[in-house]
C-alpha cells in the first residue's frame, strides 16, 4: 500500500496577511491610556527643586536635557508646539520615558516639559502620552 502525499496547505491571501496587523493595532488601540501622565502631575507639581526633579525623573527611567532660559525661549519662538509651556526665567527640561512596546512595533511614551523659575524652582509643567508605530 502507497501512501499518497498530501496537498499543501492553503497560500495565505493578501487580506489574511493585511488582517493580522490591522487586528494587532485595533487591540493596541482598545487597551487604554497609561495613567503615568496624570500620576507625573501629581508627583512634579509647583516648588519641586531641579535636583529633586531630576532624581524623579531618573527614578522612572526618563531620557532627558536640560535647557538654559535662552534656548527655552527659542524653542517657544521656533516652534510652539516643541515647547507647550512658556519659559518662567529659569532653566527647562525636555524628556521621554518609555511606557510601551508592542510585539509588532507599535510603542507608547509620555513625553514631558518641566519649566522652572529663576530660583531653581519648578513652575509648571506638561505631560503627554503619544503613540507611534515605527
């Protein structure tokens, strides 16, 4: 008794092949925002010294720069959306700390402004979480 090969399995189609991502997406998309945001709100609020403020911002594994008042102001002038909040005679820092990364290059980081008076002493600040796919 022969036994006969078997056929091959089906070729998946172009649809089954764009389906699987646009799932992937549709999923990541549904999973909600992190709260990290909201959480830095509360814990970088007004008086946070630099020192106290890069420590935190180490702590949560941020990658950040610290800009001088000059470049503060040029970034606002150059470029409005760069630096949503306005420089308070005192230094700045621009930074991002990761929160996500999918299996299928969809990441998730919360990208932050902190501006600080002369003194030392922060004023205010920003933070937003923006979703990319690379």
């Amino acid at each position: 008794m022969k036994i006969r090969p078997t056929s091959r399995p089906p070729r998946p189609t172009l649809a089954a092949l764009c389906l699987a991502p646009l799932c992937a997406l549709a999923l990541n998309a549904c999973s909600g925002r992190s709260d990290l945001p909201e959480r830095l709100r509360q814990e970088f609020r007004p008086g946070l010294s630099i020192a106290e403020a890069r420590e935190k911002l180490t702590a949560h594994g941020t990658t950040y720069s610290i800009r001088n008042t000059m470049e503060c102001e040029g970034l606002v002038r150059n470029s409005p959306i760069a630096a949503l909040q306005p420089p308070q005679g005192g230094l700045c820092i621009f930074g991002k700390i990761p929160v996500s990364k999918s299996w299928f290059g969809v990441r998730s980081d919360v990208i932050l402004q902190l501006v600080f008076s002369g003194d030392g002493v922060l004023q205010d600040g920003n933070f937003e979480e923006v979703t990319s796919a690379q």
